[in-house]
C-alpha cells in the first residue's frame, strides 16, 4: 500500500453486510445499506498532545471495528474503496 494516514486517522476496508436475511430472503444491492462494519487497512501514528508526547493509537492494522453510518470520507487507493476517519469515528473493536 502506499498510503499512510496521518495523526490520529484510519484507513478502513468496508466489510460487506450478508446477501441473506435470517430467514433466507435476498436483499437487492438497491435496498442494501453501506455496512457500519470495517477493517483497519493502515493506522496513523498518534495524536500529539500540547507538550508534545504522542498518543498512540488504539487500534491497528488488521482489526474489525463499527464505525457510525456517516463517518469518513471516500477515497480510491491502488482501485480499491476506502474510508479515511479520525480514531473518535470509531465506535469500537469487535472481537
């Protein structure tokens, strides 16, 4: 990859929702919502405090978070769909 958020951002991988509902209907890409699920692609280093330390990140590459339905802005790296937000986006990890 050669992208590398900076501070306190995130690079996320949407996380496609299921096709089926429990009961087995199939759900047409029209009616779908964008999943609220994502992968952590790539991390920012931290966000620096007014003394100057580094607060580093709680998340890294790698882990699923839940994130709100408007969080981030778009963005297109090496053709794939991406999501840059700030850490506080972030809802929380799963699993």
């Amino acid at each position: 990859m050669t992208f590398r958020p900076l501070h306190d951002r995130v690079l996320v991988k949407r996380i496609e929702a299921e096709e089926k509902t429990a009961g087995g209907i199939i759900i047409p890409d029209s009616a779908k919502e964008k999943p609220q699920e994502g992968e952590v692609v790539a991390a920012g280093t931290g966000l620096r405090s007014d003394e100057g330390k580094i607060t580093p990140l709680d998340v890294k590459a790698g882990d699923r978070i839940l994130f709100g339905k408007w969080s981030g802005t778009e963005v297109k790296v090496d053709g794939q769909d991406l999501l840059i937000m700030k850490e506080s986006d972030i809802l929380g990890i799963v699993g």
